[in-house]
C-alpha cells in the first residue's frame, strides 16, 4: 500500500466508523446514550492516566483484529500524548498474547496508522 492509499485506507476507516456510530445513535438513541456514557466513563481519568487507558484498549483492539478499533486507539493513543515507543511497547505485549495474528495487525495497521494520523496533525499546526 502506498502513502496515498494508506492515508486514504486511515481517514476513510475513522470517517466510516464515525458515520456508523451516527447512524446507529438515530436508530438506536437509548442504547447509543447509555453505551456512549459508560465508554465515557471508562475513559475517564482515575487510578489509570486516559493515555494508559488508550493503550490497554489499543491492545485488545490488537489482540481481537478489530481494524476500526486499532485506528481509532492509536489515534487516542497518539492525541492523549502517547509517545511512539509506548504504541510498540502495547504492540509487543499484545502480540505476545495475540501470536501471528496480533503481530501482523500492529506491524502494518498500527504502523500506518501512526504515521498517517502523525501527518496529518503536524499539517494541521
């Protein structure tokens, strides 16, 4: 996959993953808002930083190769001020866990998706 088509693969991947949560909302507005405020509340500062909260769900999103899920938690990985090497330091861990499968996950969408989601920020600034 070239640049072009792994920034498209990134930014299409977020956009339709935030279309179908929309979607989903206006079928389903009390599910949406109570599903909404617990996945608020789980990411919500306490014993555990938001930054180590985005790791452990990068992780699991690693371990169970939901694709949407590794882009969406690198990106919270990356805008809670996460640093590089803890993204591949929870790639490893998850890997460790996840075997093969996990490992070709993190060594190609976790990859593209820091690249990209870096990019496009510091072309924002």
């Amino acid at each position: 996959m070239n640049q072009l088509e792994q920034k498209e693969f990134i930014e299409s991947a977020l956009q339709e993953y935030k279309e179908g949560l929309g979607t989903f909302t206006q079928k389903m507005p009390k599910l949406a808002e109570a599903y909404n405020a617990f996945t608020k509340a789980c990411f919500e500062e306490g014993a555990l930083q938001q930054k180590e909260k985005q790791l452990i769900a990068l992780g699991i999103s690693i371990f169970a190769q939901d694709e949407y899920c590794i882009i969406y938690h690198t990106k919270g990985c990356l805008d809670s001020g996460c640093k590089e090497e803890e993204i591949l330091e929870t790639v490893g861990v998850a890997a460790a866990f996840g075997g093969g499968a996990a490992m070709s996950q993190a060594v190609t969408l976790v990859l593209q998706a820091i690249e990209e989601l870096q990019n496009t920020a510091s072309q924002k600034k």
